[in-house]
C-alpha cells in the first residue's frame, strides 16, 4: 500500500502491517527462450538427463537454466558438478551419473549463527528430532528417513556440527538411534569434520582445494581468517558453501590438537616421497605391480588412497608397458581397491584392524 512509495502491507487475510521497506527474495528464472525457439524440452528451465543432456542430440545444458528432476538450482556448486560430470561424458571417460545436488547455507547475520542443509520438512516417511533451549535462544533440528539423515537446522550458539552433518547427509550414513542423539551435541576441535578429514581430501570443491594445500598456506603465513585463506588459496571463494568448514579448519590447526606438520611436494598422503623419486624407486627396482611397490616403498596405507591407486597404475604402465599389469585397478573406497581378474571376478582387498589383511574373490556384479 501507498501512492508515492511503499507504507504497508495488506495481506490475503486483509491483516495489515506498517512498513516503509519490502524486501523480495524470488530467486532464479532460467532463460528458456531459446531453447523453445529452438525446439528443445522446457518446463521451469530446460529439461537434461543424468548426464546433461537435452532431448535434442549433441545439446547440453547445465547451471542455473537446466532442470534435473524437476529441480532448477540457482547456485554456483551444483553447476560445479553438473560441469565435472557433462565433461567425463564429452570426453568418453567413465563417470557416474549426476544425482543432484544437497544444498547447505551458512549465514551469520547480526552474530546469530543458522546453518540448514538438505531436507527440512516432515511428512509420513520423514521424521525428525528437535532440540530447543528457550533460555540459551538454540534450535536444533534433524531429519530422518529411516535410519539415514538427510536434513538438518541448526540455530544459535554452537553450529560447529553442520560441516559433518552435511557430510553425513551426502554419504547417506547409516545412523542407528543410540547414535541419533549424540549428533546434538557439540563437538570437540579435533574431532571435527575438519580435523577428522584426509589431507588430500578436497575442502573447497569449486576451486578443487584440498586440505594439505589449506593447512600449508595457514602455516607458512600465519592465516588467521577465512578471507585471508580465500585470498591465498580461493577456497570458499565461489559459492561459499564450504566457508563452515574453512573457519573449523583454521580452528583446528591453531590449536594444541594440531601437529604442524606439512605434507609439501608428497606424492600422495600415503608416503613422504615426492612423486620423482616413486618413478625412480619403481625404475631401480624394476618394480611391477602396484603392490610391490606399496611393500618397497613403505606405504602407510596397506591399500593405498584414492589418488595413488590409479597414478601408481599409470605410471608402471608408462615405464615399462611389457610388465604392466594387465589387471584393472580401481578405488572402491577408503580402505578398500579392488583388481579385476582375467576371469571376469574382482579380487576385493579391504583394510583389515588387529589382523593379517587377505583377499577375496567375488563375481563380476
């Protein structure tokens, strides 16, 4: 209401509020126009697939005018994503397919903390346990669905737990219900999602930071706040979802929890040897499987991590082409590699605690 600027507000209901300021949040239109125009399928935004594609061959969309599954994201790490997969597809390599995005935000306005991720709404198959301290002003909420989280609010005081949360929702965790509870509470600096994170781990997927990079950056200066860390590496400088787990980390590595240590020019978080003398050591001990040279070089990891399975494949394929395996290696999970056998099975070697580690051989799924 008003004739020369805004007064108020009649709302459906013919209440009415007084206010000379309206603030609108409506979020992203996608420009669908020439998609139409040019015959390709629209609803909210152009209509892709699991790989980006459109229903026209040899046209993709991506970012904030696609609509997967019904859903147009409007921020900038989905389109991350949706970018690291349409180009595996582009370029012929495996990759799995994209099966949307979970959202989280942080904001911190006026000193109040709020940080919301994944799902936040009940329905039959949705249930949630809530935490409400009218005295200390927090509101805790998490939702289930059967014994998997997959949303949560947290509101005032201490929101320290959101970056585990949210990893928790992304890895869909099996949660049995003593476990539920303890979620609620806060958790100690070197046992957060931070700390508790790989170093060659990525923190900042935008920018494809990882851990190491962060801690020797904050080390080697000093960094002390999250703009100077974003100055330095760019973590959290794109969609700024990650910003939660940059402040932990800088946390973490100035407290007494942390070693100090720095893992420079490393080949991977496995060894202390930097990628020239692997080749080397492979080279003098003609080395040929990746298993040899996991026993001769001292890895720390029995089964290796995610960067040096594949790179320790590469590079025996390299040097000496003849003796490289001809089995498929490939990285299942942490702790766990799998080669594929000329029989078709899968030779599956998990880390096994307070034992001798073994194989076994399983049919090809």
């Amino acid at each position: 209401m008003g004739d020369k600027r805004v007064e108020g507000i009649r709302f459906k209901d013919n209440t009415e509020i007084k206010t000379d300021l309206i603030v609108m949040a409506v979020g992203v239109k996608p420009n669908v126009a020439l998609a139409k125009k040019a015959g390709i399928k629209t609803n909210r935004g152009i209509v892709i697939n699991d790989f980006m594609e459109t229903n026209i061959e040899d046209i993709y969309a991506l970012g904030e005018c696609a609509e997967h599954n019904g859903t147009v994201y409007g921020l900038v790490k989905p389109l991350y994503e949706q970018a690291q997969i349409l180009a595996k597809h582009l370029c012929q390599c495996k990759t799995l397919p994209y099966q949307g995005s979970t959202l989280s935000t942080r904001l911190k306005a006026s000193g109040i903390e709020l940080f919301s991720a994944g799902q936040i709404t009940e329905n039959e198959d949705v249930k949630a346990i809530t935490a409400h301290d009218e005295i200390n002003q927090t509101y805790k909420k998490m939702f289930f669905r059967k014994d998997k989280l997959i949303g949560t609010v947290l509101f005032g005081g201490d929101i320290s737990t959101g970056p585990k949360l949210l990893d928790q929702i992304k890895k869909k965790k099996f949660i049995p219900d003593p476990e539920k509870q303890t979620l609620m509470m806060p958790v100690k600096i070197n046992e957060s999602y931070a700390a508790q994170l790989a170093k060659d781990e990525q923190v900042c997927t935008c920018n494809h930071v990882t851990k190491a990079q962060i801690i020797e950056q904050v080390v080697t200066h000093n960094l002390q706040t999250i703009e100077q860390v974003k100055k330095c590496t760019k973590a959290s400088s794109s969609c700024g979802g990650c910003k939660s787990t940059v402040d932990e980390l800088i946390r973490y590595i100035h407290s007494d929890y942390f070693d100090n240590t720095i893992e420079s020019n490393h080949f991977c978080s496995c060894t202390t040897l930097t990628e020239e003398q692997v080749v080397e050591t492979i080279i003098a001990n003609s080395l040929t499987s990746v298993v040899q040279i996991r026993q001769v070089l001292g890895w720390s990891q029995a089964n290796g991590c995610s960067y040096c399975q594949e790179a320790l494949a590469y590079y025996l394929e390299m040097i000496d082409v003849e003796t490289a395996p001809s089995e498929d290696l490939f990285y299942i999970k942490k702790g766990w590699s799998a080669i594929k056998q000329k029989n078709g099975t899968y030779s599956i070697s998990p880390q096994l605690y307070g034992g001798n580690g073994g194989s076994k051989t399983v049919k090809k799924n």
